[in-house]
C-alpha cells in the first residue's frame, strides 16, 4: 500500500514538471501586428511652376555721344511743293533765261518763301554735278491759294546781281569741256527765310516742308 502511495505522488509530481515546461504561445493576433510592415506614401516629382514678376521700368539715360550727335529735326508742315515746268524734253540753251513754274502750297507768311535746289551735270560722269540753292524772295509771303502757278527766273551768267547760272556753268563745264548736252535737274520746297548768310548771296532758311520731286531737262552749253 505505501509503494503506490510513492508512485501515484512521483507520477503527479512529473506532470505538473512538463506542463510548467512548455511555454505558452503570444496570441495570434499580436504577431500578425508586428510583422504588418505600412508601405511610405509615393512622393510625386516637384514641377516648378514659374512666377510672372514685372521687371522694373528702367529708362536709359543717354550717353554723351547721343546728347551731342541726336538733333531734332525741324518739324515740316506744309505740303511739298507741285513742280509744273521746265520739264523733259525741254532743251535750254547758254544765253536763255530759265523760268521755273511751280504751284504754290497755299498762304505764307511774310518770313516763309520758297527755295529752289537747282544743279547741272555731265550725263555719265561720276561727281559730274554742280548745284545751288535759290530763295524765291519775290514770293515770299505769298497769300496764295493753293496749285496757284508761282514763277522763279534763273537769268543767263551775264546778270551777277540776279540768280543765275553763270557759276554752276562754268564749274560743270569745267569738268567736262568737250560736252555738247547738260542734264538739268530742279527741286523745291518751302522754308522760312533766317536772313542773308554770312557770304551776302545765299540765305540762312529753315525747312517748313518736304522737298518735291525732281524734274529734269536738258541744257547746251
């Protein structure tokens, strides 16, 4: 009787030894929590996006080179003289007067007259030309009206104290002394009269309109 007393206590004994010993799993759940591995959100790429800003407004100063050679130009309000005659084919001779017909722009006052660019030259010599300037003072201010026929004489060499061609004549043929035909050619515009220039021939004038067209015709010397 005391020997299965011993053997059922032994029996017991080892038992409760080998429930102590094995060990008790975490719950299922807590393990699947920390093998979950939450992915980072995907970064797109940065697009610049570009600011419009207003640049200032700089103003350019001018240098001294452009405040000493830039120069206003002279405002014209008229309108250019119509030229009338001479014209192509008229042939003028050495010893002729020459009359210029132009028509008039219109009123001007008493400081405003016409002025006429007149040149003569050797057909096909290069640099063949020798012109002047002509102030048609007996028309200054003249009242007009407008496409009023206006006339200017050009006097033949002999008469010096009057316009004439006598020097532009001698200074073309001068380049060319065998020449039996001159082209002639002629412009005008208005502009206001400044007064004698310093030579006591020619005058001092500021333009007032654009220059006309240019007419031509010939010229024996």
């Amino acid at each position: 009787m005391k020997r299965w007393v011993i053997f059922a206590a032994l029996v017991l004994a080892t038992a409760c030894a080998g429930q102590s010993a094995t060990p008790v799993p975490p719950p299922t759940a807590e393990i699947s929590n920390l093998a979950t591995i939450v992915p980072l959100p995907t970064l797109l790429p940065t697009v610049p996006v570009a600011v419009a800003t207003a640049a200032p407004t700089l103003t350019a100063e001018p240098t001294a080179t452009q405040q000493t050679t830039v120069k206003a130009q002279p405002p014209t309000r008229m309108a250019a003289p119509v030229l009338l005659e001479p014209k192509a084919p008229t042939v003028f001779k050495d010893g002729n007067d020459i009359k210029f017909i132009y028509a008039s722009v219109g009123k001007l006052a008493p400081d405003e007259c016409y002025l006429l660019h007149i040149e003569m030259a050797v057909p096909q010599l290069e640099r063949g030309n020798r012109g002047d300037d002509f102030v048609d003072v007996e028309n200054c201010g003249d009242p007009g009206p407008a496409g009023k026929a206006l006339t200017f004489v050009l006097y033949r060499g002999k008469f010096t104290n009057s316009p004439n061609y006598g020097t532009m004549l001698a200074q073309t043929l001068a380049l060319a002394p065998e020449t039996k035909e001159l082209k002639m050619t002629w412009q005008a515009r208005v502009v206001k009269n400044l007064g004698r220039a310093a030579d006591r021939v020619h005058y001092n004038t500021e333009p007032l309109s654009p220059n006309s067209s240019v007419s031509e015709f010939a010229f024996q010397p």
